[in-house]
C-alpha cells in the first residue's frame, strides 16, 4: 500500500485540511500519516473567534521520532501551515523523507477572495514561493497564484493574463500546475491546468451566483492527490478531481447550513474511485 503523509491543520469542525484529506486519501486506497502545523477550535474562515495553536515545536519532535523509525513517503502531500518557519521546516522534510521516486504536491493555503487568511503576513507569501520550488504540482486557488506570481489580483482572466501566471509560477520551480476558482467571466469559473507540450488546459464550469463552501480547495487537491498516486496521469487526475469536487458541490444544499460547514463530500466518495 503507497503511503501519503499530510501536512495539515487539525481544525475540529468545519471539514477543511486533515478532515477533508484524511477520508478521501483512505478511499483512493492510500495509507494516510497526518503531520499536523496547528490545532483550531474550527477554521478561520466564517466560525468567528477560533482557538488557535502554533505546532511548529512539535513537528520536529515528531520528525525526529519518525527519523529514529525509518518511515518514508511515497508522497508527501502538504497544505495549510501555521507559520513561516514552517514552510522552511517543510522543505527538509521532504529531502529527509520522501522515497526515491516519490510525489511532492504543495497547496500554497493563503487566501480566498484577493486577500491573505486571518493570521498571514505578507511575509509567508515570499517563503511559499520557496517551498513551491519543490514541488511536482502546485494547486494554487486564483488568490493564491496571483499572490505567488506578483500579479494583481482582478474579478475575470483572460487566456493572456492565464498564460502569464502560468510563466511566473514555472519561473519558481514548480513542474505541475492547476489553478482553481478561476472566474473567466459573469457565468463561468473553472480551472486552468497543465496539458503537457507547453499546452494549458481549461475546465469551465457554470458558476453558481454566491455558492462558494470552505475546504473547497482541500476537497479538490485531496482528491487530484489520490488519483495521481493510484497511477493516472496529471492532466487525466486534474479532470477526476474536478469533476468530483463539481459534484460535492451540486449535492451539498446551502440552504440547510451555512457554507463554512463546508462540502458534503461523503456522499460523493463512491463516485471518486469509480473506474479510476
Ligand atoms: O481550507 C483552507 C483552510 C485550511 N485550514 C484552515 C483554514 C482554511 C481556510 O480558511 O482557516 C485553518
């Protein structure tokens, strides 16, 4: 069985980081390790006065203990951080435990909307660039990509202005690229990928007015996680996991809760792994 760690919150309710990436990677079939950055009441976006609890300390220790048991990865898949020592913490992580051969995937967790998340500096923008460098794929949301490539942030893309973040982002280092939340114009949003041959792949999907959930993004980078590591092919993985993340999207009934109760991704594990 090939063997993930995740690098993730633990935020107890709200099902984004570890409570999203933990189930999905189980039922790709993958044996999941959690290393996680901090412990939160709930996550930041929407509960209001979270607790919040820096790990950073406690990583190394865990590190250290894993270094004495001589685990490795056969992917090393990491997410949101808690603090920018961390994101240089990561990146010997990865020279000390990934397999030969192994997956580096780096969601650069930073912000939503054109703006940094409660708690981020922008400091952590600079070290992310860093640990992006490293990575086999990057799936940055359209923030998050702006932020890294310096370009501002604005309400529609065009194939030009893709095409430049894409630049920017290859410039850093990073080999596999899919941005999510694009808006390409009033009733579109979607993804733009890479294709292999130099080509940019594009998902439009239709956009439903004022429906956004959290842990979108983790529900989706969980998903392109797992079925890259049961063996389909970046692009081929970018289109699943797409898919999948549209239909947590379709069944997850806003009207029953608010969206920072996130997606009901559960009910769409089933469909994940079927055929793929
Ligand atoms: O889903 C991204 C995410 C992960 N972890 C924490 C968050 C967020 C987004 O707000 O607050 C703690």
């Amino acid at each position: 069985m090939k063997k993930v760690v995740t690098v993730q919150d633990i935020s107890c309710v709200g099902k984004c980081s570890c409570t999203a990436a933990l189930p999905i990677l189980s039922c790709c079939g993958m044996e999941t390790v959690l290393l996680p950055t901090a412990l939160l009441s709930a996550h930041t976006d929407g509960f209001g006065e979270n607790t919040f609890l820096d790990l950073t300390s406690e990583m190394k220790r865990i590190a250290s203990h894993w270094k004495s048991i001589g685990i490795s990865f056969d992917c090393i898949y990491s997410g949101y951080l808690g603090s920018c020592e961390q994101t240089e913490f990561i990146s010997d992580f990865i020279d000390a435990f990934k397999k030969d051969g192994g997956l580096t995937v780096i969601d650069p967790v930073m912000g939503d909307g054109g703006r940094l998340y409660k708690y981020f500096e922008n400091d952590f923008i600079s070290d992310m660039r860093a640990l992006c460098g490293k990575a086999d794929i990057i799936t940055p949301n359209i923030t998050e990509a702006c932020m890294l490539a310096d370009i501002p942030f604005c309400e529609n893309y065009s194939e030009g202005l893709i095409n430049d973040i894409f630049l920017a982002l290859y410039a850093l280092g990073a080999k596999n690229i899919v941005i999510t939340g694009i808006k390409f114009d009033a009733d579109t949003i979607g993804y733009a990928y890479t294709e292999g041959n130099g080509a940019i792949g594009i998902i439009k999907e239709p956009f439903h007015h004022n429906v956004r959930f959290a842990g979108t993004g983790d529900v989706f980078t969980s998903a392109l996680v797992g079925m890259a590591m049961r063996g389909n092919g970046f692009a081929q993985s970018v289109r699943a996991s797409a898919e999948f993340t549209e239909k947590c999207i379709d069944i997850t009934d806003d009207k029953t809760k608010p969206f920072y109760y996130g997606l009901n991704f559960e009910e769409c594990l089933d469909f994940l792994t079927s055929n793929k």
